[in-house]
C-alpha cells in the first residue's frame, strides 16, 4: 500500500439522516501504539541491552563506541537504500526485519549483531506504557468504553500489553503486519470499527500523527491527536475521558 492510492474521500459518506442528526455519544475509543501508549526504552539502555546480548559490552565500553553508534545510526538511516526499505517496512514482519537489518549493518557496533538487537527491539519489555496509560484504560473501560488499538508495527504487539498487565483492557488490536496495510488507509479503521461492534461515528481514534491517525476522521470518526515530541510528563492523555460526557 503506498499512501495515496486509495480515495480517502470516498472512504465515509453518511446518509442525509445521519448528517441531520446529532453525533453519537463515544462507544469505542481506539488508539495508536508506538509514542501513544507505549514509548520504547531510550537508545543508551537498548544499545547496553544489544551489547550484553551479543557479548559486546566491552566494545561499547570503549571510549566514544557510544556516541560513535549514535552518529552511524543517525547516518545510516539517511543512506539511500536504508530509508528506500523504511518506506512500508510495517505491513509484514518480513519487510520490518528487512529494514532493521539494513540500518543496524551500517552501525560498526551492530553488524553481525542484527538478530539480537531486533530480539531486544521485540523483547516484552523493551516497551513501556506511559504513566498515564493504565489509568485512562481502566476508567474507559469502566465506563463500558470498548477499546482497540491500531497501530503500524511490524509484529505482534500483544505480548507488550500483557508484560504490563493491560491485555485484558483492550478488545481489539489491528495490526498492520498483520492484515498489509498501513495507515492512513481507512479500512484498518473501519476493522477495528467492525470488530468492536460499533457505528464509526460513535468511536474516536487517539494517536500522535496528523496524517496517519487523522486519517480515521475520513471514515467518520473523530480524532484527538497527543504530542508528537517525546514527552515524559503530562501528555493529554487524560482529556480522553472528555470526549464521554
């Protein structure tokens, strides 16, 4: 799927009645993954993490191999060929790996490391909920809210939730590996739609991308976007629980 080639203008027309009417009340929330949910550990404790996996430590012990990695993966994901792959690398798991693969063997520290930095990457919990994440989940859920998530990630991100205990919270998740396509192709909205059982106009979608997660206002849903800098504090979160009253 290459953004663009579907007609998002065509992706929700509602009827005259629907159009006269007032917008349903919020049934469904769904919600990004990665920089919405969940953040990734920071790149010093996951190059220590690849580094003790693939018995490296000492080489990133020497002096300047930390800031030396940061500066080829700064480079290497410029090359060419590297960021021609990051282009759709999330609608297979085949396609990220392929990626990934591409970037760290630019990386001195990495290469021949590959698999195990991508086994970190993966790893349960090499991704962390945001303090405010299981709060907002809960009170949603206890305010009968059905909840999904849709996300770009190119593998199964259900084993984050259950590292931390959330799993049971989320009803759904639509993961773009897993059904290639991306957003902000509008079918991956109207699934999660289907599979909550809820009228689009009835659910919000909640994520930190314009054009991606925007997207899902072109299949009648609403959109609330966080954030798209890393933040570590107050990121909004919390006004989702808004939009139900």
């Amino acid at each position: 799927m290459i953004h663009g080639l579907f007609d998002i203008e065509a992706a929700y027309r509602p009827t005259e009645a629907e159009s006269a009417a007032p917008v349903p009340p919020v049934q469904a929330v769904l919600f990004d993954f990665s920089n919405t949910l969940f953040s990734m550990i920071d790149l010093p404790t996951w190059l220590r993490r690849v580094a003790a996996a693939s018995g490296r430590s000492d080489l990133l012990d020497a002096e300047g191999a930390f800031k030396a990695a940061v500066h080829q993966l700064n480079a290497g994901y410029r090359d060419p060929e590297v960021a021609r792959l990051q282009t759709g690398r999330d609608l297979s798991s085949e396609r990220h790996w392929e990626a990934m693969h591409a970037w760290w063997s630019r990386v001195d520290l990495l290469q021949g490391a590959e698999e195990a930095a991508y086994e970190v990457l993966r790893a349960p919990d090499s991704w962390v909920p945001y303090p405010d994440t299981a709060p907002v989940l809960r009170a949603l859920k206890e305010a009968g809210i059905r909840l999904g998530i849709v996300s770009d990630f190119g593998w199964d991100l259900r084993f984050h939730l259950k590292r931390h205990d959330l799993a049971e919270l989320v009803d759904t998740c639509v993961i773009s590996c897993e059904l290639g396509r991306e957003k902000p192709d509008p079918e991956l909205f109207r699934i999660a739609c289907d599979r909550l059982g809820v009228d689009p106009r009835a659910a919000l979608m909640v994520g930190d991308n314009p054009v991606r997660d925007g997207a899902a206002v072109a299949c009648g849903l609403r959109a609330y976007l966080l954030p798209a800098e890393p933040r570590t504090g107050e990121r909004g979160l919390s006004h989702v629980l808004d939009f139900l009253h």
